[in-house]
C-alpha cells in the first residue's frame, strides 16, 4: 500500500490488491488459500469480475476447524461461509464519506474489511486499522490539524460504544456505566448487549492510552464480538479465552516467533453474563474484579479475577479462565473498575487512590442510586487528583440487581 506522504483523499489510497475466487469455488479451494497466505485476513468473491462477498479467514477457519465441517462443507460453494452483505467501496470514495460508510456498516466493516472497487471491478480490500490510521493522519499536514484528526478518530470510537449505551439504558434501571479517556481517545472499552433470557457486559482496559490505546480497543472489541456470534454470551470465561487467542493471532504475539513479536499487547477485562430466569450472575475476570456490596454486610466483598492478563506474549494460548457464580442477595450494589480510578495519584503524600477510599465511598452510599455512587466517586477521586496530571483512562461500572 502507498499513501502520499501528506495526503490522502480517497478509498483507493487504502487499496491492497488481493486474491479473490469465484462463487462456484469449493471451501477446500478456500482453505487451500488461506493454508497458504497467512497473511491474508479477508477474500473476495467475485461473479465476473465483480464482487458479492467476502470471507472472514478468523470465521472461515474456525467453522472449518469444527467435527465433521471438511466432510460435509469441503466440496461445497464457498458462499456457505462468505458475509454476503460485505461494505463495497468505489475506489473514488472520499476517505470522510468512507468513514462514516464504515461506522454505519457496523463492527464487521472495521474488524473484516471492506471491499474496494474500481469501474464496478474489484480492486482490492480495505481495512479498519488503516482507516482509523488514516483518519488520525490525514490532517497532519499541518499542525494545528492534528487534533482535528484525533478528534475524528474520536468519533468513531464512541459511534462503536452508541450501541452498548442504548442496551444498558434500556435492561437495567438503575445501573451507570463512566468512560473518560485521559485523551481524546483511550485504550478502555466496554460492551453491552440484551440476549433472550438475559444480558452481557464487559468491561476492558488495554494496554495504552490515546491514539495507541484506541486501535488496542478496536482489535480487543472486534475479537469479542467474533467471539459472541461463534460462542453466545453464556460462558464469560471461554470468551475471555477466544479473544485472548484472537489478539495473539492478531499481532503475531502466538507460536514459535512469539518472542520476537513486534508489540506485547493485550488488556485486562471483567465478563458477565446474567440469566434472568434463574436470577444468576456468572463472573470471570482478568486482572479485574467484582465489588459487591451486599444489604446488610458491613464490607465490600471482592470477587478477584484471574491474575493472567488477556493477550500478550506471555499469556499461554491455551490458558483457561475460570467462570465465578457468586451469591448475590437482591439489592446488592456491583461496581467493576479499570485501574484508571485505583492507581490516579494524589493526596497529600502524591500516592495512589487505592482500594480502601474506592470501598469507603460504595459503603457510604450502599443504598443510593448506581448515578449518586458515581457521582461521589469521581467527585472524590477529582479531588484526591488535585493538580496531580490524570495518568490514565478511567472506566467503571456500577449497577444494582
């Protein structure tokens, strides 16, 4: 791919020319490819030249690698597994209309690719890593535009959260979810989602901040919902499993060339997922914990998830994360944070904010609605900051069952 050094205006900018095969291919043909190139995350299909979907390799590899899927997909067309509504772009497309085209067309647009055509043919693929890339660039020609860029990046990040805001708001009554990146963009996400029967929520901080941190929560979010659609939300700890393996993949941070990886990335995470008819929570965690408040005890209980972070070139591939099913009495306050609230230094003695005033201000407002606790908390937290810098992205969330 080469882009202008100082601009770049259009969809074909981001072209990579690719592989693509015909509808009548068999999935062998496929996976023949895909054996092959490693390197290649996505191909089209194309009907005389011009293109009709696109295979995910991660979807594609996975429903393959399933009991019995050679013998009775092998021989067969590979649309069985293509995404038959895949973004197409003219390669004229400006690089402003492209993005909000991305946004619009979901997650999969970002994490899969996209197609790009040129007359109609196809031309190549795109990606999401280098749309975002090019949307906190594209204005660097001069300096006063780049916060324009980052602020574009901005946007779509919180259009990937829009969705959970709207799913939270409508399941749980009195329930408050904080996201502050330290800069305009941040390393921390989360995810919400109504299923029949019940809900998911996750909560996540990757490895950096700023511009660095946001494509960390892009391939971290695009992985979990991978994740969702191949597994369902009813074992978080599985989940936490497959993104792990995802982002290893992702960034060559797995197999025998691990240890010279060019980045050592990941994120520590809190799962849940709740099951309405028997009124059940089910917890797993890396390096994040569940806080809970229960009516009538005089502590906070802290259900610690497992000291093994998500990711990274030391986390085993086939390391297991274990789901915790906690007693949780109704009415009880729940509060999970990123460490962004626990390490922020300040005080008198310029040290960390800690556990123990986190645990004093739930205690203080056991009974107070999820919005007043917190309220209090980052009222207390700005002024235990003080003129101390923020050092991080903050997130938490805090809801009564």
């Amino acid at each position: 791919m080469h882009l202008p050094r100082y601009r770049t205006s259009v969809a074909l900018d981001l072209c990579i020319p690719t592989e693509s095969v015909q509808a009548d291919a068999s999935n062998f043909a496929v996976l023949e490819l895909f054996t092959e190139r490693r390197d290649m995350m996505s191909l089209p299909v194309t009907e005389q030249q011009k293109p009709i979907g696109l295979i995910s390799r991660n979807i594609f590899m996975s429903q393959m690698s399933k009991p019995f899927y050679h013998e009775v997909y092998g021989k067969k067309s590979c649309i069985a597994f293509m995404d038959k509504e895949p973004l197409i772009v003219d390669g004229a497309m400006s690089i402003e209309d492209l993005t909000f085209r991305a946004v619009e067309a979901g997650e999969k647009a970002l994490a899969d690719g996209f197609i790009i055509t040129e007359d109609g043919a196809l031309a190549g693929v795109g990606f999401g890593l280098q749309l975002m890339n090019v949307v906190a660039t594209m204005q660097a020609e001069k300096n006063r535009q780049i916060m324009h860029s980052i602020d574009y990046a901005s946007v779509i990040q919180r259009a990937l959260l829009r969705t959970s805001d709207a799913e939270l708001r409508a399941t749980l009554p009195d329930a408050h979810l904080e996201w502050q990146p330290r800069d305009v963009v941040g390393g921390d996400f989360y995810f919400f989602e109504r299923y029949e029967g019940g809900w998911f929520a996750a909560i996540a901080d990757c490895t950096g901040h700023g511009v660095p941190g946001a494509f960390m929560t892009l391939i971290a979010s695009s992985a979990l919902s991978q994740a969702l659609r191949e597994r369902g939300p009813r074992d978080p700890a599985a989940l936490i499993g497959a993104v792990s393996r995802a982002i290893k993949t992702l960034l060559g941070q797995d197999g025998a060339d691990s240890a010279h990886a060019g980045s050592n990335d990941g994120m520590d995470c809190a799962f849940l997922c709740y099951d309405t008819a028997s009124a059940s929570l089910r917890f797993a965690g890396a390096k994040l914990a569940l806080h809970v408040v229960a009516p009538g005890e005089e502590a906070v209980r802290a259900i610690d998830g497992a000291r093994m972070g998500v990711g990274y070139v030391d986390t085993p591939a086939g390391y297991c994360w274990h789901n915790e099913t906690p007693d949780i009495p109704a009415g009880s306050l729940l509060f999970i944070t990123t460490d962004g609230l626990l390490d922020q230094i300040g005080g008198a003695r310029d040290i960390a904010y800690g556990k123990r005033r986190m645990r004093e201000q739930l205690l203080a407002r056991r009974d107070a609605p999820a919005s007043d606790v917190a309220a209090a908390l980052l009222q207390d937290s700005a002024a235990w900051q003080g003129a101390q810098p923020r050092r991080d992205d903050l997130t938490f969330f805090c809801f009564r069952l």
